[in-house]
C-alpha cells in the first residue's frame, strides 16, 4: 500500500497562505476539508482516474472535479478539441454553431427537453428555472425537499443539503425571509408530505424541485414510487415537476434518472458533465414551457458567457465519448464493485455502515438500516467518517471530503484502481 506517511508541507503551506486571501482559504466551502479534519491537499495536476498534489503525491480519485469528469481528468480527445477551440478564441459573447450542436444532443438524449437554455453554473440554471415555473403557472410557492441542494440562491437556501449540511449550518445568514417565505419543505421519498403541502397551499404551489436521486446529502435513491407518485401529483394539482440533474444527467444513464426510472418532468436542470469540465449549465424542458424564456417570450435570463464556446467543445466531445458502447455498462460494473466492497469490508470490521450507487454514482454511510431520507442520513458517525476520510487519504485515494456528498467515478478508472481503493479501505477500517 501506499506509505501512510505522506508529507504534504508544500499544501500546508499553500493553504496557510490562502486564508489570509480568500474566506476560509477556499472559493466553495467543502473544499476546506471542515468535516474530516485536517488541511486540504493542493491540487497541481490531473490526469484520467488521477491526481497530484503540489507534494508529488497521487492519488486515486473519486470525486472527479464533483462529478463532470466522467471520461476521466485531461482525457486526450477533449484536450484536443479544446486546443483546436483555443485557437478561435476563448469566449464571442454572440451566437456560435457549436451550441447548436450541443443543443441538439441534449434534446436527443434528455426525454423531457424539448428545447434548452445554456448558463453557467448549474445553481445558475436552478435560479432561472424558479423564475420560468413561477412564470409558467402564476403561483409563487415551490415544493424542495430536505437535503437537496439546488445552488446558493436565497430560495433555496433552506434545508438544502451539501455544504450547508457538512458545515453544520442551519441555512444561511443573509438571507430574508421574505426571500423563503414562499419556499415549502418536504422529507426525500415521503409522498404523504407533498400530499399534505398541496392540499394546505391549494393553487399556491408552482411546482416540485428534486434531485431525482439525492447527491448533496450523501448518495439517496429514491423509494420505489416516488417519482412516480410525484409526476402524479403534480398533475393533479396544475404544478411543474422539475428534476435537478446537475449531477445525475449523462451520469447514471445517457438520458440522466429520467430515462433510468422512466418518469419524465416538466423541466430538468444540468451542469457539470455537459461541459466536459468546464464551467456550464442549462436548463430545459417542455417547449410551450420554454418559449417563455425571453428573448422568444417575457421571463427575462441572460449571461455574457452562457453558451461559451470552450465549454460547449467540451461538452460535445465528452458526450460523443459517452456514446461509446458499453460505456454506462463498464461504470456501473466498476462502481458495483467498489461499493459493494467498501459494504462487506465495513461489516467484516465491525462498522454499521449502509450505501448503494447506481451506475457511476456512489455513496455510503456510517449507520446502520437504509437511509432514505436527510433525517436518516444525519444520523451517520461524522466523527468515524473523519477519521475514514485522512486514513484513504494518507494511503493515496481521494475521497469527497464530507459524510454528506456522493462520490463518482469515471471510465478511466481500472480494476486495479478498484482493488487498491478496497485494500485501503480494509486497513482503515481495521483501525477506526
């Protein structure tokens, strides 16, 4: 195994340095490793199934820039495309043909869109598509659930998962209530609870936001049913369905959880994979829906780097790379693997421990029954996860640095990969 007596001074030292530059030393929160314990490695490269910190130490990694490196780090054809757009320049503020042809492999691939708006972010396509439901339906209160995270937007800043769950906030400061006042709540895979919020807001409600399976409170698929249940009751109530799939499009299936679970939503938002590892997101949906967005109708959206041409090469060849046959076969077996084992190896050593992963998408816990909800999930050993987290470290695998987020893997990653990980996490596990 790899010496667990690795010396990071260089990444001590770069950290020390950034907190006197930036809050907390980081420009997203989980990155400072708050939960787990120690300092953060420093990243200086990557490359397919690996990283480097500024020390030289590698490690094999699970979090893949947070779910857009499905093809790997640095993968060859999408470096190569970028190169060639790198040449035209970074970014024209003006039409370009390449969203044209990501577009349409959006619309052919996501059962739900018919027509697709690209941003940059995907807490950015989350806020414009609030607005469009609101607009859309007439009625300003919208139905989340406990633990999902649909971006920083003061609305949904309640509840909401990730790195507000890891830090051990209860939401945010800063933001009014008048800001969430419209903004219902709802435990994941607990229809009787929707069920109830409309029957008490009737006419009220615009629509239902998800994360068709969780992955900003740890990894949570949904109940069997329950979105089902949830593309029921929104029709039955004149509501939109929207499913959050920033991190489950084109990475449980080509088509994202609504192909997998065959349910198709009124709107979908996406980000990470479809810019290949460049900052992106969309969102998109039904056309009368759609053609609301100005400049075709009045629910006004804009963003000078929406469509930038970097991110939409990207996208486009790490979706052609996806295309591949037995690419999403390969994932989930590799995946299997890893989390099955990571399951017994817990069991063989004692722990209580539960989790799953579906195709390339991963997650377990620290507690034992089935967590189906962000209640179950907090109730997970942090402090036994902390520990879990620097001891994979120290042996050279990089896991998501909190109880409370999925991890992901990547076609790049080898049987080998697999095999370490699993003897890594056998000699942790051993010694919690």
């Amino acid at each position: 195994m790899v010496n667990t007596t690795i010396k990071t001074t260089k990444s001590q030292e770069i950290f020390a340095a950034a907190q006197n530059l930036m809050p907390g030393g980081v420009s997203s929160p989980v990155r400072a490793f708050k939960s787990v314990g120690g300092q953060p490695i420093v990243f200086d490269r990557v490359q397919g199934a690996y990283i480097w910190d500024v020390d030289g130490n590698r490690y094999i990694d699970y979090v893949g820039t947070w779910g857009p490196a499905i093809c790997g780090h640095a993968h060859p054809e999408v470096i190569s495309a970028l190169h060639a757009a790198l040449e035209k320049g970074t970014s024209f503020g003006a039409p370009c043909a390449l969203e044209n042809v990501l577009a349409e492999m959006v619309i052919d691939a996501v059962p739900s869109i018919e027509m697709v708006r690209f941003v940059n972010s995907g807490t950015e396509a989350c806020m414009a598509v609030l607005r469009l439901m609101r607009a859309f339906t007439g009625r300003e209160k919208v139905i989340k659930f406990e633990g999902c995270y649909h971006g920083h937007a003061d609305m949904f800043l309640v509840k909401a998962g990730s790195g507000v769950a890891t830090l051990g906030l209860p939401d945010s400061p800063g933001v009014p209530k008048s800001a969430t006042s419209n903004t219902l709540t709802a435990p994941y895979n607990d229809l009787e609870a929707v069920k109830a919020l409309f029957a008490e807001n009737p006419n009220e409600i615009a629509g239902v936001i998800l994360e068709p399976v969780v992955g900003n409170a740890g990894f949570i698929p949904p109940d069997a049913g329950f979105l089902e249940g949830l593309r029921e009751i929104t029709h039955e109530y004149g509501a939109l369905l929207v499913f959050d799939e920033v991190m489950t499009g084109f990475r449980i299936a080509y088509g994202g959880a609504q192909e997998k679970f065959g349910v198709t939503p009124d709107l979908t938002t996406l980000g990470k994979i479809i810019g290949g590892g460049l900052p992106v997101g969309a969102y998109g949906g039904r056309r009368d829906i759609m053609e609301m967005v100005a400049p075709a109708g009045p629910v006004y959206q804009a963003g000078t780097l929406s469509g930038n041409p970097l991110a939409m090469t990207a996208g486009i060849k790490t979706l052609e790379l996806l295309q591949k046959p037995g690419t999403y076969e390969y994932l989930d077996k590799i995946t299997k693997k890893l989390s099955d084992g990571l399951l017994q190896i817990a069991s063989e050593c004692g722990h209580e421990a539960c989790g799953g992963q579906i195709s390339g998408m991963f997650g377990f816990f620290f507690t034992g029954g089935k967590v189906h909800n962000y209640e179950d999930a907090k109730k997970s050993d942090t402090v036994k996860f902390g520990r879990f987290h620097r001891g994979m470290l120290e042996r050279g695998v990089y896991l998501a640095p909190s109880q409370f987020e999925a991890g992901f893997t990547a076609i790049a990653h080898t049987e080998e990969d697999i095999e370490q990980t699993l003897a890594a996490a056998r000699e942790v596990m051993s010694s919690l």
